[in-house]
C-alpha cells in the first residue's frame, strides 16, 4: 500500500520493554541497557601497536586522540575539528565563468571532438586543451596545500623497550577509557605490572593521562606538528618546570607570488595546548628546527598528564584559557574526573540501544556509534571527510574538506533513527553557513534564484566558490541532497521551530531546481546539462548529461518536502501549484534493458553493465526515498532487480549499497558482515576499499589507496543500515523488522520513527514478540501490522487502558497524545 509522508507524521519512544541482550524474547522487566551492551564490545590489542592505523581512537566530540604504543613509548596524536589552516586561495575567481559561458566551452569542445571523429567521448574537460585550460584554471584554488586541518601535535612518552613489555590494551567504549597493561623487568629478578589509563574528557578540552603508580618513565615530550611546504608561520613551544605548552597560528590570508607574506588579520585564528605532569621533571634544551620541547625524569614516579586544548571558538583568548583550565583540572582527583566523562557517556548511551544474538552485528553497532559520536557533538564544527583525527598529513586528503555529493551527508544518515537528533546541529549550522555562498552560485554562476550548493567546501567562512571546476561544479543533485537532512530532522522529531529555521533553505534550493528544469515536449522537467556523480563527465552534445536518476530522486523528495513544509507553515501558497506541476512531471527514471532484465540507468543512454562509484542508480529507493516497501511498490521489481546486479568498483559504497537493500528488505546480513570486515583496518574501523575494475580502476591500481588516508567519517553511519533492518519509517508508516535475511533474534529500545515516536520492539527470529511506542508530539500512529493473521491490541502503558485502533488492509491506525506510551500486542 503506497503512502505519503503527509497521511503520518508522528513520534514514539518505546518503553523500556526490550528483551535483554542475551534473551530471545521480549521482557518488559528486562530493558536494554546500552551502556552495559556497549560495554561488550572494546577495541582490544594484545601487542605493540605502533601504527597510527593500528591505534586507538578516542574522542570528545571535538578532540581527538589516535592512541598508539610503540615497544618504546606512548604516543597520543591529537587532532581537533576546529583546528584548520584556514587559508583559502582565491586567484581564480575573478575567471569565473557563467553557466552560460561554460556551456558554450562545452559545446566548443563537443564540436572540437566530432571534428577528432571522437563523438563518443567523455570527459571533454580533461582531454579538450581549451576546456582542460579553464576547468584547470578553477582547479587552482583546490591544488593548493590549505586549507586542510592541521593536527595538534603528538605527545610521546618514552621508556627503555629493554624494561618495559607491553601486554594489552583495551578501549571500553561505554566510557571512553582506555587501559593499558604492562609488565616492568628491572633486570634484576623483579618483574611487575603497571597501568596507563587515558581518556578525553566528554565536556572539556581536557585530555588525561595516568598511571596506578610509580612507572619507568624516562621523557614526556610534545612533539609539535610541522610541514614546511604549508608555509605557516612556525609554532611556538615553551616549556618550564613540569609544565610546557603549544601555540600555532592559522593565519586567514593565503600567500600569493605578489604577497608572499600577507599581514595578520582579525580573521586569524589559531590553537593554544597545555600541560601539567605532575612530579620531578626537567625540561631539556630546545633542539633547533625539530619543534618540539623534552621533559625527562630522573627515576620511576607515578605519572599524571593534564592536557588542555582550546581555539577562540572555545575561549576569545584560548592560550590563556588552557593555562588556567590545565591547572584547575590537575587539581582534581584523575578517579573524578574520569567518572565525571564516564557519566556523560552513560547519558550518550541511553539514548537508544539494541540487541542482537549475532554479536558481529552488534559490534558494528555499538563500535561505530562510539566512533562517531568521539568526532561529532553538538555546538562544535561539523567533522570533515576524516573527522578530527590527524598526524601529519593523515587525515588531510582531499583536504579533509566537505564532499557535499555523498561523504558528507552520509555522516548523519543514522543519527535520526538512532535518536541522536542532538548530533545533527552541527550539519545545520554548516548548511547555514553555506548559503551566502550557495546563493552566490545561483545568482552570479547561473543567473537564477535561490541557492545551489557546492561540491566542495570547508568549515572557513567565503563567498565564493573554491571549487567551481567542471565536471564537480556541475553535479545538479547535491543542492537538494545539501538540504535533505534538515528535512529529515522534521520529520523525525515536528520541531516546528526548527522546521521554520531551515525553511528558508529548503526554499532557496527548491526555487534554484524549479527554475533550473526544462519543459520538454513531452510535457516532462528534464534535468539537463548535468553531471553524474564522478561518471562521464562532459560529453558531446550532452549525450550523457541529461536526465540524471539522482537529480530526478533528490529533486522529487525536495519539492515533496518544501511544499508540506510551506502547508505547515501557513506560507508561500503562491508557490505549492508550481513546485506541484514540476513535482508530478518530472522525467522519468532513466532505464535500459540489460543482460538480467530491465534496470534503472544513472543516465539516459548509459550503457547497462557500467561499473560504477557509488550505487547511484539505486538513488530512488535512497536517497531519494521514492521507491520502497511502502512507496511506489509498482517500481519495486526494476529497484530490486537494480539492486542486485548493479556493478560497484567498491571505495564508495559500504553504506549505501546495503542501505538501499535493505530499504528494499532484501539485504543478507551475512553478505552485510563479509563486506564490512573487507574493509575494516587494524583500527577497528570500516575505511574504503577497492573492489572492482573496469571502471575507473586497472589492475595495477592499489586496491588499497584510500585505507590509510584517514578515518573515513563517512563510515561510521553504518549503524544506520543495522536500523534500517529493525525499523523503517521514512514513508510515514512504521514497518518492523522489514530485512530479517540471517538477523537472528533481535531486540531495540527507543529507535526513533518519523512523527516524533520512539520504539521499542523484539524479534525472536520468527516473530514480533513485543512492541511499545512512545509519541512525543501526539501524531498519529501508522503501523504495519506485525501480526497479519491476527488484529492487534492497543493499550495505553499509564492505566491499561485499551486504546481505540482501526485497520485498513496491513495498516492499522491510533491516535496518540504527547508523552504517552502505547503497548501493541499481537
């Protein structure tokens, strides 16, 4: 039965009647604790680990620490999301060209091709030379080594590998807390163990490092981050008694050949670290040029390191600040300040939770919302492509900026239906910030209204586009995939002033997409020129430029979006006739008979059996959220049948493509787990990995090149897949445990559905055996029946009142009022 996100829009919160972990049935006296279920599931190493890609993450949300251990030392490399080389070069703008302009380059270049006897190419940016002069010219800007976050240097502490073994370390997860064992053999027939215990402090800029007692401990050194290509002023260290600290500046101007040494400017910012060791230290003379200052220690004492970090988003005057905050916080006891974190954590935690018997699934779950939420908290700066851990030019690829044609939105995929809505602020204050800039775009580049968003950008405030390069400039799908989320989280939660926040961009989007579509002849908006995402480029006569499925999916979900949001907001009436013509005759999804049977295309005239980057010809099941097991079930078949045969060269998929599957509930859970361990790398985490040539890659290519550039954020939505399996709600009708392909009995505590509702629900492997829902809001309730065979019973939790229902086919419908909770019984 189709439905429309308009005939439902409610909120639940199951209550705490989830079966425990380990049981496969539901108890309403035994609920989730997620803290306890986290606790399951540590990163463990048993021996050295010296690799940054061997490490151990923690994190604040903000600071991040990659923990590793050497046979000879300790290293703490410390990153944090607001600490950018915000320099962005902008020589290239004054040579911006209009879209009109682009397209006669374009057309030039189709022309310069047929005149080759090449009418089949693609990618003319890069192999037509006038073309590839200005698509290079607005690639100048992005060639640059800034802006890129810089990391905050690495803390080192040293020992004599002769004396000191290391056993094992272990990252609680439901803490933060890591704890580190080892044994010290003095060589004299004495052999002990000691232990290191470090962790971020969820609320402050504080990391801790301690010991359980006297360790043999030689130096504490910090070693401060430095790349003389960046051409940034130099750090500066000092140190004295059992203190020292670190200043970078990050100066706003970028060098030019004419001003190679701009001047400050009050849009300069910088980072300011400081430590505390507590004990007999002695600060060793600076070695020149190696930046970094050495405090050694005489003989065995217990150790204590207080670490503060802050920017002048923290504090106006962060050096200051971190002085002061380094030495309050060395005066607390460690065992406080560690429960002070460890509570906040338990708070994290008990937002949702779930069960599964298969603890592979429950790994994933638990691991990467751990992972996750080290980098992304609201009130800070959105995490870029690989969040706030760096060393050296770790985590500067691409300059770990914002990829706004998937990497980017997918961090967030999951922190709806997880019910971390909390964490999606600071994506919304990213959007926001983008807007001058999205606006510049549509009026300047293309001579439009609204706001068209760019592929590219960072967390430093601009104007003007630094990335307008064809063929990236011209991807017409991430405009309204930009803005999806802030959607999303209405219809998660009704906030109704957070949906009035956000209007405005929806808006602006919607009305650069309305104006950008053509009326053809067949009475249909077609999408054209545009750019599939990283495929074919520009092409002759727009031959595979037109009609992109993505375009067509996003830009069918935004103006289904910004126009109830107008009819919730009483506004813009003038508009709903015209978003609704364009809405109801969009062109249709491109498709082709191929070697299986009939598929969906990413473009018209693309061949059937291409190999792909990311699964975009599954855009109408997801993104888009068109097509699915309660949306155009007539499309079902081709999405299906996309789905399986699709041709993926890996490196940009691990979420997606299964996300989409099981939105179509036919996802293998054991496939789902074979692909995930694919990918993960010695951190624990899932990075992107090569899986296929013929497309972009060759056989000579390192499958491996983008392992180790980082902490791919993009990845750590994978719990949103796991979600996806237990409950689906983007249609506005609650389905449970749509995908149960090698699941296994499965339980959850407040998963979040749209229309503000949290769930709680237990499968035992055959059957729904218990099922709550708690409305915030006082929607109305539309489930799928999870007892077909049987009319389920409401009752109301607080009195046990039976609770007036009605069915119509497989729905059946309730309403609700704020704050109650409903039991559902089959």
């Amino acid at each position: 039965m189709d439905t429309t996100r308009r005939t439902f829009l409610g909120a639940t919160a199951a209550a705490p009647t989830a079966l425990a972990a380990a049981q496969t049935q539901a108890s309403p006296s035994a609920p989730l604790d997620s803290r306890a279920l986290a606790g399951r599931h540590p990163f463990v190493r048993t021996q050295p680990t010296p690799t940054f890609f061997e490490g151990l993450l923690l994190g604040n949300g903000d600071i991040g620490v990659c923990l590793t251990v050497r046979p000879d030392a300790l290293g703490l490399h410390i990153g944090k999301n607001d600490a950018w080389d915000i320099r962005v070069s902008d020589e290239h703008v004054p040579h911006i060209k209009t879209f009109q302009q682009v397209l006669e380059l374009w057309k030039r270049a189709g022309d310069e091709a047929k005149r080759q006897g090449k009418p089949e190419m693609t990618f003319l940016e890069s192999k037509i030379d006038f073309f590839r002069e200005y698509s290079d010219l607005m690639q100048s800007s992005y060639r640059k080594p800034w802006p890129r976050p810089w990391p905050c240097g690495t803390i080192w502490l040293h020992w004599d590998s002769r004396l000191v073994r290391v056993v094992r370390q272990e990252l609680d997860i439901a803490t933060g807390a890591a704890t580190l064992t080892f044994e010290h053999d003095d060589l004299r027939g004495t052999v002990r163990p000691f232990h290191l215990t470090c962790f971020v402090s969820r609320e402050n800029g504080h990391i801790s490092l301690s010991s359980d007692g006297p360790v043999p401990v030689l130096s504490v050194a910090y070693q401060a981050n430095w790349d003389d290509q960046a051409k940034l002023p130099e750090p500066k260290l000092w140190a004295e008694g059992n203190r020292f600290s670190g200043y970078q500046l990050f100066p706003a101007t970028a060098p030019t050949d004419a001003v190679p040494h701009p001047p400050a400017s009050p849009k300069d910012t910088n980072f300011s670290l400081h430590g505390i060791l507590a004990g007999n230290w002695s600060v060793q003379p600076e070695e020149p040029k190696r930046h970094r200052v050495l405090l050694t220690s005489s003989a065995a004492q217990p150790l204590r390191l207080d670490l503060t970090l802050f920017t002048p988003r923290d504090h106006v005057n962060a050096a200051d600040h971190a002085r002061d905050e380094a030495a309050r916080l060395s005066t607390v006891p460690v065992a406080t300040l560690r429960t002070d974190s460890a509570r906040q954590w338990a708070a994290f935690w008990n937002h949702s939770a779930v069960g599964f018997q298969d603890k592979d699934l429950e790994r994933t779950w638990y691991q990467n919302q751990y992972v996750l939420a080290c980098c992304l908290k609201p009130g800070k700066i959105a995490p870029g492509l690989f969040g706030n851990w760096s060393s050296g030019r770790i985590g500067t690829a691409w300059h770990g900026d914002y990829h706004m044609n998937y990497n980017t939105q997918q961090v967030w995929w999951g922190v709806f239906s997880s019910n971390h809505v909390e964490q999606h602020e600071p994506y919304t204050r990213l959007v926001e910030s983008l807007m001058p800039m999205a606006e510049w775009n549509a009026r300047v580049q293309f001579g439009l209204p609204g706001a068209y968003f760019p592929h590219s950008a960072y967390p430093v405030p601009s104007a003007a586009n630094p990335y307008p390069a064809p063929p990236w400039g011209y991807e017409i799908c991430e405009t309204p995939w930009t803005v999806q989320s802030l959607w999303w989280q209405y219809l998660y939660t009704l906030d109704e002033a957070y949906l009035r926040r956000v209007y405005p961009m929806l808006r602006a989007a919607a009305d650069f997409l309305v104006a950008f579509v053509k009326k053809g002849d067949d009475g249909k908006y077609h999408i054209a020129p545009t750019v599939s995402p990283e495929n074919w480029g520009a092409t002759v006569d727009f031959r595979l430029n037109r009609d992109c499925i993505i375009d067509i999916a996003l830009t069918a979900f935004l103006l289904d979006a910004v126009g109830e949001a107008a009819a919730r907001l009483n506004t813009d009436r003038d508009q709903l006739a015209r978003w609704k013509e364009v809405r109801q005759n969009l062109a249709p999804y491109p498709d082709v008979e191929g070697p299986y049977g009939r598929v969906w295309l990413d473009v018209l005239d693309a061949p059937a059996e291409y190999v792909y980057n990311v699964p975009v010809t599954l855009a109408p099941v997801f993104p888009g959220e068109q097509v699915g097991l309660d949306q155009r079930r007539d499309q079902l078949e081709i999405a299906r049948r996309t789905a399986r045969t699709v041709r993926l060269e890996g490196g940009n998929d691990l979420v997606w493509q299964p996300l989409a599957r099981a939105r179509l509930g036919m996802l293998d859970l054991d496939w789902f787990k074979r692909e995930v361990r694919y990918c993960t790398t010695p951190l624990g985490v899932a990075n992107d990995r090569l899986r296929q040539t013929g497309g972009r890659y060759r056989d000579e290519t390192n499958y491996d090149y983008m392992m180790e550039m980082g902490v791919w954020t993009e990845n750590l939505s994978l719990p949103a897949v796991l979600n996806e399996c237990l409950l689906q709600s983007y249609s506005g009708v609650i389905r449970l445990f749509p995908n149960t392909q090698n699941l296994g009995p499965a339980n959850f505590r407040d998963l979040r559905a749209a229309g503000a509702f949290l769930v709680s629900a237990a499968w035992n492997g055959s059957r729904v055996t218990a099922l709550s829902i708690r409305s915030e809001k006082g929607a109305k309730v539309r489930l799928v029946n999870p007892w077909p065979k049987g009319k389920p019973q409401v009752v109301r939790q607080a009195d046990g009142t039976v609770w007036p229902q009605k069915a119509e086919g497989e729905i059946v419908e309730f309403e609700t009022k704020p704050g109650e909770v409903y039991v559902v019984r089959g």
